[in-house]
C-alpha cells in the first residue's frame, strides 16, 4: 500500500518527507512496519493536524481539554471586557470569543 503511495507521489513530481512522515495504527493485531524507501515510519499514539490533536483510540477526552483551556486562556485575556456590567454585551462577547474558540473543529468529533 505505502509502495503505491509513493509511486503516486512521484508520478505529481512530489515527495514524501520520511523524517516527518509517521504512522497511527488504532488497532494492531499484527505487528507492522511500514517502510518509504527503506526507511521504516515512526509508530505514534497521538499527532496534532491542523491545530487538531488526533489520538490512536479514537477518544477526544484530550481534544476537549485543550479546547477548554484554549477557551479559558481567551476568556483571561480579556477579563476587562467581562468586568462592567452590561450582561447582554458580556453574553454576546462570549458567544464571539470564548465559544467559537471551545468549538472549533468540534463537527470532525465522532461521539458514537
């Protein structure tokens, strides 16, 4: 399969970065290596894309928790903003800042 890959990489004159690329198996009956020109891919359990942390079981405990302390963090920096007393401006500036922050992404999440 990797072997196809990369004849279709070279066939767009591209090329497959060894050093950077890495493999995520979720589920591992067999051991495996995967190779790109005799170089044999890094296992990993857990990689970011697009500012997305993806984990080999599928779980997105970890993702939220970023995403929440992502939140938090825009939510502290702008504590000024939350400290009058219009609520009606505090809501619609949480709704703009703090929650488009908490959910980005959060449609590629599989809760089944």
């Amino acid at each position: 399969m990797i072997d196809r890959v990369s004849e279709v990489v070279r066939c767009y004159r591209m090329e497959i970065n060894v050093e950077e690329a890495n493999v995520m198996i979720s589920m591992e009956i067999l051991p495996v290596q995967l190779k790109i020109d005799q170089t044999q891919l890094e296992k990993v359990a857990y990689l970011t894309y697009l500012c997305t942390l993806i984990i080999n079981n599928a779980r997105y405990t970890q993702e939220i928790k970023s995403r929440t302390a992502m939140a938090r963090a825009a939510f502290k920096k702008k504590t000024t903003l939350f400290n009058t007393n219009w609520t009606e401006f505090k809501e619609k500036a949480c709704d703009m800042l703090i929650w488009n922050t908490a959910m980005y992404g959060a449609e590629t999440y599989d809760t089944s």
